[in-house]
C-alpha cells in the first residue's frame, strides 16, 4: 500500500444536503377525515333540521356562514394534507377523490339554483363531504399505512 505524503490534503467531500420537508403530522389527516364527515352530516340533516330548528330555537346550525366556514376549511385543509402527501408517497388517487368532492361542496356553496335548493344543495353537500373525507383517509393510508 501507498502511503499518502504528509503534504497531500486529502480530497474532501461535500457534506451531503439535508432537505427538509414539512410533513403534517397523521392527525392532520385524521382531523381532515373527521372534519369531512361532520360536514357531511351536517349537510345529511340540514333538510329534517330546517323543520325543527324553530321550536328548538337553534337557528345557527343553519347559519350560512357556517357552511362557508366548514367549505374554507375544508378546503384549505385538504389541499395542503393532500399535497403534503402526494411529495412523500407519490400517488394521486387521493387526488382522484378531492376534486369532485371539493368542486361538488363549492358548487352547492356558490351555484345559485342549486344553493337555494334544500334538498338538492344538501346531497351534494353530503356527497361532497363524504369524497373529502375518503380522500383524507386514503392520503394517510398512502402516506402512513405502506413502508417506503
């Protein structure tokens, strides 16, 4: 073996590059999941609750400022869960399910005709909501349930 001269440095290596990444934690998901599911329960019981929210006196379930609260939310909540996930795991499916379930809750939320009618507006709230929360579910199946 050759013996380096005293006077030789020897080629040094870059250090290699650390990238960070932000993840959102499993609950996010999880809470996105839920989250969608109340939503879509909400929106499920809308139609027998307009009957009994007077003698109740529980005019806020109805609030329209609740629906564009839980749609903001949602959305905001999803699209950064879901984007977040898709850098680590790499597969759209998730995707697959979002967009209809967003576009059906935006819809419902800002389509007149079809925000002014309950039954109509509350099934497409519900099935938007319910493809939210699937889509939630099948990101943290993606991004937690498999070993990379």
């Amino acid at each position: 073996m050759a013996a380096t001269p005293p006077n030789v440095i020897p080629e040094a290596r870059p250090a290699p590059r650390v990238r960070r990444r932000l993840h959102l934690p499993a609950w996010a998901d999880r809470l996105g999941a839920f989250g969608a599911f109340v939503c879509a329960l909400h929106c499920m019981l809308v139609p027998v609750a307009l009957a009994l929210l007077p003698a109740l006196g529980l005019g806020l379930v109805a609030w329209h400022g609740i629906e564009w609260a839980f749609t903001s939310l949602a959305t905001v909540l999803a699209v950064v869960s879901l984007y977040l996930g898709y850098r680590g795991h790499r597969a759209y499916h998730a995707w697959l399910l979002v967009a209809p379930g967003l576009a059906l809750v935006w819809l419902a939320l800002l389509y007149p005709p079809l925000h002014d009618s309950v039954l109509p507006h509350a099934a497409a709230m519900a099935v938007g909501g319910l493809l939210i929360a699937v889509a939630h579910l099948a990101n943290l199946r993606l991004s937690y349930g498999h070993s990379h």
